[in-house]
C-alpha cells in the first residue's frame, strides 16, 4: 500500500546528502567515528539520524524481510486454552 507523501522532494533529497556524507566522514575521518563533549556519539548523528529521518520522510516503508514474512503462505499454529 503506498501512501502519497507530503514532504517536499527537495528536503527529501537533502536527507539523501547528508546520509551520504554522514556515511563518508564516517568511513573516512577516524575522528568521526568517536565521541564528542557536546554531541555524544558521531556515528549516531552523522548516520543513525539522518537514515531514521529520512525512513520517516520517505513513508515509512516496511524493510524486505518483514514483508517477506508477512507474505509467507502456511497454517499458522493459534494458541488454544488449557483446560485443567
């Protein structure tokens, strides 16, 4: 089910950027993967955040293996009450 999203594509494709710069500094810079006094941990801001951001803008679409799983065909085992 896709949904129609409201945010721009512009600020869309800004999230993309800086994803994609996170990723590098990250890779790159060893002073990025660190910890700083006032951020706290470089990877989570430079990478973690922009990725959650832009899963938010993008409609939130559910990862390949919980489709997969949701689709999965078979009897499903229902819990049955204990009689004692």
């Amino acid at each position: 089910m896709q949904t129609r999203s409201f945010i721009r594509p512009e600020f869309v494709l800004t999230l993309r950027r800086a994803l994609l710069g996170g990723l590098a500094l990250v890779a790159l810079v060893p002073a990025a993967r660190g910890s700083n006094a006032w951020l706290g941990w470089m990877p989570l801001w430079l990478v973690l955040m922009p990725a959650c951001a832009l899963w938010v803008a993008e409609g939130l679409p559910l990862p390949r293996l919980a489709t997969l799983m949701a689709h999965r065909g078979g009897r499903r085992v229902q819990a049955r009450r204990l009689r004692m």
